[in-house]
C-alpha cells in the first residue's frame, strides 16, 4: 500500500487499484463546525417557534423566506460536518470497470464506468484569483474536487480539496496503473 500525504491511501494489486481519499480532518475546525451547526440549529428552532405567535400577513411570509434559506444552510451545514467526521471517497478499477463512491459511514451508491467510454484523467486548474475556487477551498464546505474524467459526456469530479501536488501524484498513479496493462 502506497500513502500520498495524509489522507489518500493507494493499494495496487494484480488487476485492481483501489483509492482511498479521506477528507481533512481538523479538530479545532470540526469543533466550531459543531457549534456553528448548533447555534445555526437554535437559531432556526427559536424562530420557527415564534412563527406561530406573528399575527400580519407580512412577518408570517417574511418568516417563512427566512425559515426556507435557513432551512438550506442547515441541510448544507450539516452535510458538510458528517462529511468531514465520516465520510471518504473511494475509486477503484477492476475488470475494465472503474467504481466511484462517496461514503459516509459505510453507506453511499457506488457509480460504475465502463473504463473503454472514458477519457482521460485530468486535473482541475483551480485559479488564484477565482471567488468560486477559493470557495471550494475551504474546509467549511463539502466539494473543491481537484480531479475528473469524462464518460459518455458525463463529467464526473473526484478528489475533493486535495492539493496541486496530491492531485498531480494521484493522477500518476491511476495513468501507471492504467498504461502498464
């Protein structure tokens, strides 16, 4: 088994390359991304409960805008906390297929690809000077994938937040493996 900084684990056997990608795991930031989801929870909750006490029109929908976009937030906080608490992503190819997983827990659905309809492996340029790259970078979101390849015009991006170097490694190791059979 093969180690690439931290959190990505390569294992090469005969006909099989299976890729582990853990996602950073920083205790100070899961913590106060604990307590940002829990305070974010009250917050809803107490406003939520003094829905039923407006008594205009006016506040009841300004409510109700209010509860739908923290409604989102929260779906996305949360998502993003069980994400880096538990969660991994794994590819592995096998018999011309490659298997792609977002796991959380030892639950997610498995994506396959017939390995004959893909393009290449690629790396994702990310731009300094990007709003949206910066963004993605972030610990405090799930996503920034750093890696992609193309099935049957179907984009699909793996390698969330890994940086120029792991992303570069990764995709050494997966076109070694690939071009050697």
């Amino acid at each position: 088994m093969k180690v690439i900084g931290k959190r990505i684990s390569i294992l090469k056997k005969d006909d099989l390359l299976s890729i582990v990608i853990l996602p950073e795991n920083d205790k100070k930031k899961l913590f106060l991304m604990f307590l940002w989801l829990l305070a974010w929870s009250v917050c809803g909750v107490i406003v939520f409960a003094n829905y039923f006490k407006v008594t205009t029109q006016d506040a009841k929908l300004f409510t109700i805008i209010y509860l739908s976009f923290w409604a989102y937030f929260e779906y996305k906080i949360a998502r993003a906390f069980i994400w880096r608490r538990s969660g991994k992503e794994k590819l592995w190819i096998t018999d011309g297929t490659v298997h792609y997983q977002q796991e959380i827990s030892g639950r997610g659905k498995i994506k396959k690809f017939d390995y004959s309809l893909i393009n290449d492996f690629k790396l994702i340029e990310q731009k300094e000077t990007s709003f949206a790259d910066t963004i993605n970078k972030s610990f405090w979101i799930k996503g920034g994938e750093r890696l992609m390849f193309d099935c049957q015009s179907q984009v699909i991006r793996f390698g969330m937040q890994l940086t120029d170097a792991e992303a570069k490694e990764l995709i050494k190791e997966i076109n070694k493996f690939i071009f050697s059979k």
